[in-house]
C-alpha cells in the first residue's frame, strides 16, 4: 500500500476551488525502540462539506485496516474542519522502514528514512534521518489509483480548480531524551509537551525542493553510572583490604623475650580465628534477594503470593503482542482480503486444529481458500503482529535482576517462532511453551505441567501473565501465582488475580 491507500482523504480537495487541507506525518519512538506512525488529515468547512463517498470506484477503507493501520472516526472542530487520522505501530527499525514504505509508495514523498538506535555504557543514541520530497499532488497516488480515476490525481484536481499548493505537509519526529543540536535540523518544539525532543519540518505540495531530515538524541541511564559508582568505591575498598593483607605479609614479626630460662626468644602466639558459620539459610535469603525484581514487577499490585518469582511466564496473544483476539483483529481480516469466502466458524475451527500443531500452515491457507506460496503469506501475515509497547524494557528489567521469562501461548509452532525471531526475542526469552509444538492449549492443566517441567520450577515460583481469565483460573488451580494483563483491569473484577495494567517500566542498562 503505497501513498494510494492514503488518497481517498484528499479526493475531497481536488472537487472544489479555494479548499484547504493539511497533511501531518507524526513519528514517535520510544526508549526501545518501538513507536507509532500517526497520519492526520485536517480538510477546512469547505473542503469537509464537499467530501464524497468514492465507495463505487473501489477505494475501500478496509484496505488500511487489513495491513494493520488503526483508524479513528473523523471529528468536527467548532470552525467547521474535519480531522481524520490513522496509526500503525512498530517494535524495531525494520518494521519502521516498511511503514514508511508503505506510505510513499512508488511516487515518494518520505525517501530514504532510517531509524538507528546504538546502546553504550550508560546511554542511549537515537537518530532519523530522510528526506520529504513534495513535488505535486501526485505524490499522493499510485498506478491503482490512477486506474480506478482513469487520471492522475493531480489532474482531476485542475479538473476542478485545485492545486497542489492547496495542501500543506509537516512532518515531526519525536525521540527519548535530549535533543542533539549538533546533528538536528528543522523547528524546534518548545512547549514540552512531547516527552521527549521533538522536530518539525513543512513544506507545500507546490515546492518542488526537497528537505533534509535529520534528528537526535541521547538518554543517560542514571541507574549505570549509579552502579559504575558503587563499583568503583568497591574496587577501592578491594585494594585498601588486599593491601593491608600484603603489609601483614611483608612486615617482620616482632619477637618478645621468653619466660623460659636462657633468656631466649619464642615466637609470639597467633590468635585463633574464628571460621564464619555455613548458614545455609541467609545464603539462601542472599539469593533470593538478588533475583527479588525491582523495577519491572513494581507495576505488579501485592496481590502477587510471592512478589519474587524465580520465572516470568508471559501469554503471547494480548500480553508480549498487542493483538488479544489474534484470529478476529488479523487473521479473519487477511484471509477475507485475499478473496476467501470460507464460513467464520470453519476459519477458527480450522486456526484451532493449527495452533494443536494438527495441521501445517500450507495446510490451513488451502483449507480457508488462501492460495499463494504458503512462506510468502505466513511472512505477510506475521508483519502485521506488533509487540505491546514498553515490554522489550519489561523484559531487560527482568533480566537485569536476574529473573527468567518465559512465553506460555497458543499459537501454531512455526508461526510463534518466525515471529520471536523478527522481533529478536531469543535473548529475552527462555523457555518458549507453544501449544502448536506440545499439542495442547490453554487453559487445559498439561500445558502448564509442561512449562513446570521446562521451567524445573515449583508452580509457586512462577508468575503466569495473560489477559484471560480462565486462563489464570486454571494456572491458579495448579499452584502458580497469577496476574492479569489488562489496561481497565482493576482488583474488583481482577477474581482474586494481581494486575498489571502495562509495561511501563524503565529498562536498566
């Protein structure tokens, strides 16, 4: 989906003379990372009151949702302006650079935009760069387009008295952190209002000069000097100690005279010392300490039984990714997009024999009517899976405290491991329970049986996240400590479950 997918919101210009409307690219990204890419269209009284349905030239708005954008309804301001927008998240650069892709398409109004981000000690260096390239209302259009119009954009728009110097474009990039003057260009926002820093670049689509974008910052990660700090006065207090030792060594013993006749000297007694205990138990209390977490389970209530589990075990569908109901947000949408009119309840009964590892993916794209090379529609479908924002730093904070994570989801088995691999969660998380590769699901009792015995963990030493509650029931019933994913969830409607409402924590270095 190019800059097309996006045209149906201009049409509206181009119909009549003397109207207005603005086009805003807003970009944000956060400390991990991830992000979300907001398109905003404002179209003035006239322009608004002259939008037409162009439903019979077969420009649908579903297209946009079946490639994973979130709309929002239009809404109305006092001067009589209708704003519409649209959003996709991201979780890392690559995914970045298919949205924007996405968005200019063949014709190029965003070229060459790179996101970077680079970890040393203590910090944390985001930088974007690209160029807006406005060069004619065509920049909005794409071959299909121009089929359906049987014009170009730009000439239904002298067709009508409009122009590309009708519309106006901006451009922001919000990153973590403080700006980098150094490196940044375009207008400054000042108001502070972003959470981070924030640039602004506009241009015409009359202009036919390009702009360079370029924007950075840096994050200080307090929590690492504070520990590079604690480490260097421990060092210094290691060489007080281990000198002493070396002057106890090198230093002549001193000699008193003896009481024994002769006069002889004997050597001077040494003191006994006392040997430490084996207290088996504050060593055991020193390690739990050490494993206890911080900062990522602080978003956790004390319903928790135990508030320092030994294992994180987190659902897949609703809690890691941000999509609860896999099969109605995505899947359904994708198999009807590519022409499938096989009944809604043989797709689940179909998604449910894949996800029991009962059948292929091959074998599932055949049996709902999808035809097409079966690697080819697995990948396009993975893309449209987004990681819930904050949990890559849910998921270091863990870490960095020495607590294990785990994945317990249902999901087909080479479908959950393409996906773990394209949002590089090998590292984060160990071990991976897939209902598709043990051939039961949740809330069944044996797939949790199976996580304790991958885990080598008592159930109480477990924490299951997920955002079902029958799923919590059962996990509960088996002696693991529970807490329920959920944005509105509160301890009332919780069943007795702790709550974690997201993963907003701060991911230490």
């Amino acid at each position: 989906m190019g800059w097309g997918g996006f045209a149906w919101l201009l049409l509206a210009l181009p119909l009549l003379a003397a109207c207005k409307a603005d086009v805003a690219v807003d970009i944000g990204i956060e400390d991990d990372g991830s992000g979300v890419v907001l398109v905003s269209l404002v179209l003035d009284r006239e322009a608004a009151a002259g939008l037409i349905d162009l439903g019979d030239n077969g420009l649908r708005l579903d297209d946009l949702v079946q490639t994973g954008w979130e709309l929002e309804p239009p809404t109305a301001a006092p001067d009589g302006s209708v704003t519409t927008r649209a959003s996709k998240a991201f979780g890392t650069p690559e995914q970045f650079r298919d949205i924007i892709d996405e968005l200019s398409g063949s014709s190029g109004l965003l070229v060459d935009f790179e996101l970077e981000r680079t970890r040393s000690f203590a910090r944390v260096d985001h930088r974007m760069s690209g160029t807006l390239q406005p060069n004619g209302l065509d920049v909005f259009s794409d071959p299909e387009l121009d089929a359906a119009l049987q014009q170009t954009l730009g000439q239904l728009a002298a067709n009508y008295g409009g122009s590309a110097a009708d519309v106006n474009v901006e451009v922001s990039v919000t990153l973590p952190g403080d700006d980098d003057a150094s490196i940044s260009s375009g207008t400054v926002d000042l108001d502070g209002s972003s959470g981070g820093s924030t640039r602004r670049w506009s241009a015409n689509l009359a202009d036919s000069s390009s702009i360079e974008i370029a924007t950075a910052s840096s994050t200080q990660q307090v929590s690492a000097l504070v520990w590079r700090g604690v480490a260097v006065v421990a060092a210094v207090l290691a060489m007080l100690v281990l000198f002493g030792h070396l002057l106890r060594l090198l230093r002549p013993e001193r000699r008193r005279p003896g009481r024994s006749g002769g006069g002889g000297n004997s050597p001077r007694p040494r003191s006994p010392v006392a040997k430490a205990p084996n207290d088996a138990a504050a060593a055991a209390r020193a390690e739990a300490g050490a494993t206890a977490p911080v900062g990522a389970m602080a978003a956790i209530n004390t319903g928790v039984s135990d508030p320092s589990p030994r294992l994180v075990a987190l659902d897949g569908m609703g809690v890691l990714y941000r999509e609860g109901d896999d099969i109605a947000q995505l899947l359904v949408p994708f198999v009807r997009a590519r022409g499938s009119d096989v009944p809604l309840d043989e797709i689940v009964s179909r998604a449910r024999l894949l996800s029991l590892g009962r059948i292929t993916p091959a074998e599932f794209w055949y049996g709902v009517g999808v035809s097409g090379d079966a690697n080819e529609l697995d990948d396009a479908y993975l893309s449209l899976f987004q990681l819930t924002p904050g949990v890559v730093g849910f998921l270091r904070s863990l870490k960095s405290q020495g607590v294990r994570v785990a994945c317990v989801t249902n999901d087909c088995a080479l479908w959950a491991n393409k996906l773990r691999v394209r949002h590089s969660l090998d590292g984060l998380i160990d071990p991976w329970v897939i209902s598709g590769a043990v051939g039961v699901r949740k809330p069944d009792p044996p797939i949790y049986e199976v996580l304790r015995r991958v885990a080598r963990l008592a159930p109480a030493e477990i924490l299951v996240v997920d955002d079902n509650l029958e799923n919590l029931d059962a996990a509960r019933e088996l002696g693991f400590a529970t807490a329920w994913f959920a944005v509105d969830a509160t301890t009332e409607t919780s069943r007795g479950h702790a709550v974690l409402r997201s993963f907003a924590v701060t991911a230490p270095e």
